[in-house]
C-alpha cells in the first residue's frame, strides 16, 4: 500500500515560485490499480519524481507500508526506494546486456548470488510472457517486448509498489492492450499496489480500480472508477465518459440534455419512456455506451423539441435514477485533458 498525504513540491524559478504539487493526497491500497490523469503541466511528472523521491518534496509524506521514504536518509533511503518499481514510457535497457542481464541488473546491485538471480530471472522472464528471450540483446526484441522487459526489471527486487509513468504512450493500440493485459495479470501479485500515471483514457477504462484527476498540482477530483463517472458534474464522468462529435446544434435543433444511467438502468428504455411521459419526441443525437469495473455506463445526449420544456424531461429523467441536465455542445472543464 501506498500513502501519500499533502505533498508539496515549489520550484523557485529567480523571485518566481512554481507549486508543481499543491497538498496531494492518495492512498492506494495493495491489490488495486489507480490512475492518476491530468493534462501537460498539471504536475505527472513532477508526482513520479517526489513519489520515487529522485526529487525531494518540499513537504509532504510519501508512505510504503508505513515506512516513511520522505523520513529516510542515505542507505535507509535506497532501501526503501526498492519498494518501488518503476517503468517508464521507454524500458531504457542497456543495449550491451542480454535481456536475462538487464532484468537481473537490480539483483545484481543488491548482491544475489548468479544462481539464484538466474533463477529468479527465468521466473520473472515467464510472469512478463517472454521465457525464452533472456539470450536475446534489447536491439532483437519489439517495443511491446522491450517495455515487458522493462516491467520483469521493475519487479526483480518485489517491491510493494509498481509505479507506471505513460507506460503505453509509444505503443501502437494493439501492444498497448496486451501490456495492459500483462499490467492487470499482476493485480493481487504478493500484495502489490499499481499506480499509473497516464493521458490515456484508454487506460484507465481498461485496468484501473480508480482514478484521481491532478490539476495544477491537486487532485481535483478522486475515487473508485465506478462512483466518479456516475455524476455529470463530474470531470472524469466527462472526460471517461465522453459523448462523441456529432451535427453541431442548429443542424441538430430544440434543446439539448444529457443522461447518465448506470448499471441495470443503462439498459432501460428511460428515453423512451421520458418521451411518452412528457408527450414528446426526444431525439437521440449521440451517445456512449461503455462497460467500466464490470458496470455499464450509458451517457445519450438528446434533443428537446421546441414546445417542451427541458426542465420538465429532465425531472422526469430523473425520477427514473438517471442523472440529467441541460448542456452545451462542448463542455469547457475538460478542454485540454483529452489530448
Ligand atoms: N525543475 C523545475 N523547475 C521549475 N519548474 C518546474 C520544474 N519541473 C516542473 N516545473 C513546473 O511544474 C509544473 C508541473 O510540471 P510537470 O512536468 O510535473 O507536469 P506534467 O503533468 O508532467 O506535464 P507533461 O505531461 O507535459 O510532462 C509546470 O508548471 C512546470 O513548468
């Protein structure tokens, strides 16, 4: 587990001062996988820096199993730093080592012995699915290889957390599912907590338990995956959630609404139903329909015909349990967090 509380990072910049973290606090407990999302400067790489403390915090704790790193100095420092595997956006391998050497190389600084940091490497080589690539050198293996290798590195020393930084960023959409398979197959792996950080939504639907939003160095909004898209109003429900382009509105006519329903109601017929109770017919302009942490997700946008009030379908709407309320073509809370 993972326990961040109010960390502080400020960069003086001459008389200028950046607060590139601003009081961020997260908890992630071992077994679950958590996303941090944000657009460029909200403070990523910075959190990945204080979290590894390869940056020190300007205040702040960062937690593994209660062991305090921001307290620990010197050796107790590098130590403790081996709670934490890291993979980055690129594996960064050494090209003149095998792939059994680079994978052993932390075992290696920690003084294992070869036999049985052989050992552990061919163990490590099959959890990440490449067994008989340790003979091979980094220029024969593919970036999905590359960055598989990368994460049988990370997990050499068994840390308690597996920190991700954009680790599908430079693969195509393909190699990026199966490393996001692999990330999900360690889920549970001897109590490990998976924190990655990423602009992909893509990612956090597919492997994520929850999500936090970081905006100008603070979590903005946070929590499991399933509560914070259940809310309209919510920035994460927008940006995980999104409705697709479609006609813009005075091609599309009336007034538009959008709904949210989740779970056995994603698949009632509440529009319709809205429709006949208010003796009108609300069209379906777009829509998403997504299956998150096991609930599905239906997010429509519908146009009100002039004549009817939107007031009254949106309460009708929600007497049904969906969540709905006037919009507009393009909400201006998540311009920028989907690149
Ligand atoms: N060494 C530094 N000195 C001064 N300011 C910095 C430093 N590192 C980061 N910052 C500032 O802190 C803020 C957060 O930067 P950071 O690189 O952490 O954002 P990010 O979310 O990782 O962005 P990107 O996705 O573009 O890498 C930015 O305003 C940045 O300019």
């Amino acid at each position: 587990m993972i326990t961040v509380t109010d960390l502080t990072k400020v960069y003086r910049q001459g008389r200028r001062e950046v607060r590139a973290l601003d009081g961020v606090t997260l908890t992630v407990p071992a077994g679950s996988i958590h996303g941090i999302i944000g657009h460029s400067g909200a403070g990523k790489s910075t959190l990945v820096r204080c979290l590894t403390l390869l940056d020190h915090p300007t205040s702040g704790k960062v937690e593994i199993n209660g062991v305090d790193l921001t307290a620990a100095r010197a050796d107790a420092l590098r130590t403790a730093r081996r709670r934490i595997g890291l993979v980055f956006q690129q594996a960064n391998l050494f090209d003149s080592r095998t792939i059994a050497d680079n994978v052993g190389y932390p075992l290696e600084l920690i003084g294992m012995k070869k036999a049985e940091r052989d050992a552990k490497v061919a163990e490590l080589l099959r959890v990440v699915g490449l067994p008989d690539s340790g003979p091979a050198y980094p220029a024969q293996l593919s970036g999905g290889m590359r960055q598989r290798v990368g994460i049988a590195r990370a997990l050499a020393t068994e840390p308690d957390v597996l920190l991700f930084d954009e680790p599908t960023s430079a693969l195509d959409p393909k190699t990026t599912d199966e490393i996001l398979d692999l990330i999900l197959s360690l889920k549970g792996r001897d109590g490990l907590a998976v924190l990655v950080i990423t602009h992909e939504m893509h990612v956090v639907k597919k492997i994520c338990d929850s999500v936090s939003l970081l905006d100008g160095g603070r979590i903005v909004e946070s929590g499991p995956l399933v509560e914070v898209v259940n809310s309209l109003d919510s920035r994460l429900a927008e940006a995980l959630l999104g409705i697709p382009p479609h006609a813009p509105l005075d091609a599309v006519g009336g007034t538009l609404v959008d709904v949210l329903s989740s779970g056995e109601r994603a698949a009632m017929p509440v529009v319709a139903h809205t429709s006949h109770e208010v003796g009108a017919e609300l069209n379906i302009v777009a829509g998403s329909v997504e299956h998150l942490a096991g609930t599905t997700f239906s997010h429509l946008r519908i146009s009100v015909p002039p004549g009817t009030d939107p007031q009254r379908v949106i309460d009708v709407l929600r007497s049904q349990g969906a969540d709905a309320k006037l919009t507009t073509v393009t909400p201006a809370a998540v311009e920028g967090l989907v690149p």
